[in-house]
C-alpha cells in the first residue's frame, strides 16, 4: 500500500473510510493528483514517484492552523 497525503480546504467532503478516485495531472518535470470531483490536491510527485492507481482508501484526516489534509492509501498493484 502506498500512501499519499491530499490538502482539502474544507471539512466534510470525504470521510475516513470513503473510496476515492484520482484524476493525475502532468507538468514538465512532475506529476499531481486530485481527488475527484476537485475535493483534495496533492502535491507535486517527480516522475519516478507517479501513481500507478487511480483508486484508493481515505486512511485518516488530520487539520491542523493550515487546513485539512487527508491521507489515502492506494494499492499499487492496481493499475491506472
């Protein structure tokens, strides 16, 4: 299981638990992810860090002074 953490600017749009599905963008030199429909974004992945799943598991969500974040788990061994 790979993790990757997602930022969320509000509360309430997924709940630990919720399957999830993820868009993948590209820039030049890195790949991102956002959560469907526009719920989360991650940050930017090099490369050799791309996803290799566009499903996952809502493992936990944490809010802290900058926002919400959540983190999913996705099984690698399920292809894009």
């Amino acid at each position: 299981m790979r993790e990757m953490e997602f930022k969320m600017e509000r509360q309430g749009l997924v709940e630990v638990g919720d399957e999830i599905e993820v868009t993948e963008g590209q820039l030049p030199m890195s790949y991102y992810y956002t959560i469907v429909p526009a719920v989360a974004m991650s940050g930017n992945y090099p490369i050799y860090e791309r996803l290799k799943s566009n499903r996952g598991r809502v493992k936990e969500i944490r809010h802290n002074d900058r926002g919400y974040y959540i983190v999913a788990e996705f099984d690698e061994d399920t292809p894009v």
